[in-house]
C-alpha cells in the first residue's frame, strides 16, 4: 500500500468510527505518524480526501453489491443478504456521517447521491423485476416506484432529524423498514421463503449476540 492509499484507508477508518466533522487532518496526520504537510502532497485539502475516501467506500460497496447478488439463491434471499451486508456496515459506521457529508462536503456527497440513483437504484429495480417474473413478489406491483420508494426509504435512516439518534438502533431500522417492504409485495410463494429465511436471520443474531 503506496503512501497515498494509506492516508485515504486510514481517513476512511476514522470518518467511519467518529464521524467526518470531527476529525481533523492534524489527527489523520498524527494517526499515520506523519505530518499534514505530507497529507497535502497528495490532497489539497479535506473536502479531496473526503472525496477520496468516498470513491473507495463506493467501489467497495459495489464489488459487496454484485457479489451477493450473484451468490442469492433468489430475490428474497436477497434482500437478506443486503440486510447483513447493511448491519455489518452499521456496526462500523458514525450515524453522523452521511449528515457531516451532506453539511459540510457537498461534492462528495453528490457522488454519493449519483451512486444512489444509478447503481444501487438499478439493483433494486433489477431485484423487484426478477421477484415478478420468479412469482415471488405481486404480479400488479409497479416496479419503478417501489424502486424509487425502497430507495429513499434506506438512505432516510440516516436523517437524523427523521431518525434521532439513540431512540433505535439503525439495525432495527433498516430491519424493520425492510420487512414490511417485503410482506407488502411477496405472493404467498414469497412469503413462505420470506419466513423461513427470516427465521434464520434471527437465530444467526441470537447466536451473534450470545457469543458477544
């Protein structure tokens, strides 16, 4: 890892952990043992690093994204996967973030919102058009705005004017948004993989818990 990748990796982990406003590039610098005057060889400022540590949080997120997607065994099974993928994701990440990003880093989280209304759009919509055809999910359903709705939905978790932070877990959240989603489109055939795999997903998190 070049000099430039560990000061972005390194960003990342503590943006991730406190927050973007309340780290400083003094405390990346003194976190690296280096000086700010070698982060800004490579970045002219926080608002590129923040940028830089955006790109990899995305390229990441989309290798993760098409992974579980091609190792779902259906659309249902998949919305599960996503869900582990998101909790393992909130365990690591400051509910501040995306709030400090959208304040006080408008480019980087116009990346953001670009990602948002492509990629992860696209994979939804994709997901919802196979559950019809699979006859998993209601044959009446109208793809498109339940795309837009699922979409929307995810990413207001992080509002915390929305969402106060401490009053519920991000976990809960998601989870609780996500199932409803569910048993609002599933046909009886989807509810019946909708259940069990639900099942499984709560034993794996008692289990989870009990070996904290």
């Amino acid at each position: 890892m070049d000099q430039q990748e560990r000061i972005v990796s390194k960003a990342h982990e503590l943006f991730m952990r406190y927050g973007i406003r309340s780290v400083s590039m003094d405390e990346i610098a003194s976190n690296l043992g280096i000086s700010k005057k070698t982060i800004y060889q490579f970045f002219t400022d926080k608002d590129a690093l923040v940028e830089a540590v955006v790109n990899m949080e995305l390229s990441g997120s989309e290798d993760d994204c098409i992974k579980y997607i091609e190792n779902s065994e259906n659309p249902v099974h998949e919305f599960f996967m996503a869900l582990d993928m998101i909790r393992d994701m909130l365990r690591l990440m400051n509910p501040m973030l995306i709030y400090d990003m959208q304040k006080y880093h408008p480019s980087a989280f116009q990346k953001l919102n670009c990602y948002q209304n492509e990629f992860v759009y696209n994979q939804i919509e994709s997901n919802l058009s196979r559950g019809v055809a699979e006859e998993l999910y209601r044959a009446d359903i109208n793809v498109p705005i339940l795309a837009r709705f699922r979409l929307v939905s995810v990413f207001a978790l992080f509002n915390p004017d929305m969402f106060p932070t401490g009053k519920h877990t991000l976990d809960d959240i998601i989870r609780e948004i996500t199932m409803n989603f569910l048993y609002g489109i599933v046909t009886p055939k989807g509810q019946k993989l909708l259940n069990k795999y639900n099942q499984q997903r709560e034993k794996q998190i008692q289990h989870d818990e009990k070996g904290k």
